[in-house]
C-alpha cells in the first residue's frame, strides 16, 4: 500500500473515531498536522484549527519519536493556556486566542521559527512511521 493511501485510511479513521487510531497513526496523524499547519500559516494557526484538539497527544506523540525540542516548543504553547493546557474545543480556543489582542503573536512566531529549524528531522520522524504502518 502506498503512503497516500496509508496517510488518507490514518486521517479517515482519526476524523471517525480518534480514539480508534493505533499509537503509531496517532503520532503519524498528529505530527502531519502540527507539520501542515507550522509550515502553512505558522504556530499559531495550528490552535486555530481542529488539529490542535489534541494539543497534548502531539507532545507525548513528538517524544516517542525523538523531537524532544520540538516537544518541548509546544508544551511551553500549551502552558500558555488557561489551565496550561488548550481547550479541546475549536471554538473554545479562539475565544482565548482572541482575547489575547496579539499579545503572544512575536512569541508565536519565535516558535515558528524554531520549529521549522526542526523540518528536516520532523519531516524524517513522519516518514518513518508512516513506513512502519506501511
């Protein structure tokens, strides 16, 4: 099976039932869409989409593959929410995202940067598991 057909049959299942996915296609699904969203629109915009509904999975996720750094990037993110922890409800973490008038935005966007100095070996960590599902 080729790795598309893997990636769509990962985020079909996590769009049905998340709580179905293996920790293997967790991680592969969480990780492509920290990946997605960082390298789309930034840190930032990863919060304002679904696929920070499982904002605390990514980071136990990014640990089990080696990207400590990058782990560590978004529990600092996280902290920064009420509780420490973002809400798991979209609509929820707009409202605080809003309500921080742009206080964060350089913050964020320090974030970014640093992220994507990570890009190569992230990109290496999804590859890696979506071979091993294959």
């Amino acid at each position: 099976m080729n790795l598309q057909k893997i990636w769509s049959k990962i985020a079909e299942a996590a769009e049905d039932d998340y709580s179905s996915l293996t920790d293997s296609e967790r991680a592969a699904y969480n990780i492509k869409n920290l990946i997605d969203a960082v390298n789309g629109r930034g840190l930032l915009s990863y919060y304002e989409s679904d696929c920070a509904d499982y904002a605390e999975d990514v980071v136990e996720d990014l640990y089990s593959v080696g990207m400590d750094e990058v782990a560590s990037i978004i529990e600092n993110s996280n902290a920064i929410f009420p509780g420490g922890c973002p809400p798991e409800d979209v609509d929820s973490r707009l409202e605080i995202i809003d309500s921080w008038e742009h206080e964060y935005d350089s913050l964020y966007e320090q974030w970014t940067d640093d992220i994507l100095e990570f890009s190569v070996p992230l990109e290496q960590a999804f590859e890696k598991l979506m071979t091993e599902l294959a």
